[in-house]
C-alpha cells in the first residue's frame, strides 16, 4: 500500500477545508485506492498543483469537499470520493476490532475515525478531537497497523498502535466508524446480512 502524508500539502488548495494539514480522510482515501489499483491517471491529475507532495491527495481532497461542511472529512463525501472505477465504498461502524479484523483477513483495508490525547495514544506524537487514517492489518501480537497521514513525510506514514490503546481510541471517537473501500462485486452493492 503507497503511503500518502497529509502534512507535505500545507498551503496547497486552503479553498478545499485549509489544505493539506486538514486532508487525513483525502489522504487515506487515495492511499486505499491506490492499493486497489485505482489511483488516478496522468490525465485525471494533469491540472493538480502539488509541489510539496503526490498529486492524488489533493486529487482526492477536491472531490470528497463538502461545500456546506467547508471541509474534507465528512464521511459520506469521502466514501463517494473512494467509489467509482470499480470500487464500491460505504461508511459502517464495527463493534470492536475483532469485527473490522475479518475485514483485514480478507485483504481489505479500513479508514477508520479516531480522537484521542497525547496521553492515551502517546505513540502517535499527537493529540487530535478527530481524525482517518488506514486500519491496514495488526501484528501477531495484536497490535494495529496504520497508515497514519498525521505525518511530515510519506517514510513517516506506516506505525503500528498498541491494540487497546487504537481499539479505545477508534471507538471514543467515533463508535467504531470506519469507511469500507473495496472492489465492486457484480450487481452487488453495500454490506448485506447486517
């Protein structure tokens, strides 16, 4: 899975919810479809200006803006942002990680909503009352591994989270939100048995 760093783009595009430092759910949206094979083409991204970093994050921050929210990170604009050239994508809420880790089993990756303080997940160096970042798989101790946009670089993306430290912070936040970005199956849509 590429990695994307929200935080290379400030000061590109502050019309689309303040720019790159704002842009956690664009930046996982492109990372989740770029793992799907479905990163914009040359010609898609030919008009996007990005002198500090991947032209897909701001590519994406353009198309999940939300003109009455004035921002990037509403759920609903960000999972039709993810949809489309194949792929199928929907908001769900899971009850805890053991639910989401089918999901990761089965090879799909999850953007999930977390908040938390410096104290509760000290290993992220940040606190944040709301923020997406890519739920990509867990060690075989358990721990979580993300893609975290909440980085100065793209090496600085990937880190793993202690399991009850991102499993408490993912359902304070948000109650277990996550968007679901996958490929379509055919006449198929959404999640069904639920």
């Amino acid at each position: 899975m590429p990695r994307y760093a929200q935080y290379p783009h400030r000061g590109e595009y502050p019309e689309y919810g303040g720019g790159g430092e704002a842009w956690c759910s664009p930046s996982s949206v492109a990372m989740v479809r770029a793992a799907w094979g479905r990163a914009p083409g040359a010609a898609e991204l030919a008009g996007i200006h990005a002198p500090n970093g991947d032209a897909q994050v701001p590519y994406t921050a353009i198309r999940a803006y939300d003109h009455a929210y004035r921002g990037t990170g509403n759920w609903a604009f960000s999972a039709a942002a993810a949809a489309g050239d194949g792929l199928e994508a929907y908001v769900d809420r899971f009850a805890d990680l053991a639910e989401a880790e089918r999901m990761l089993a089965a090879g799909i990756p999850l953007i999930g909503s977390v908040s938390f303080t410096r104290e509760q997940l000290p290993e992220a160096g940040y606190a944040t009352a709301g923020h997406l970042l890519v739920i990509r798989g867990v060690t075989e101790a358990g721990d979580v591994i993300v893609n975290d946009p909440a980085a100065a670089s793209n090496e600085g993306v990937r880190r793993v989270y202690p399991r009850a430290a991102f499993e408490a912070a993912w359902r304070r936040g948000s109650g277990g939100v996550a968007y679901v970005v996958r490929p379509a199956a055919p006449g198929v849509s959404g999640r069904t048995g639920a």
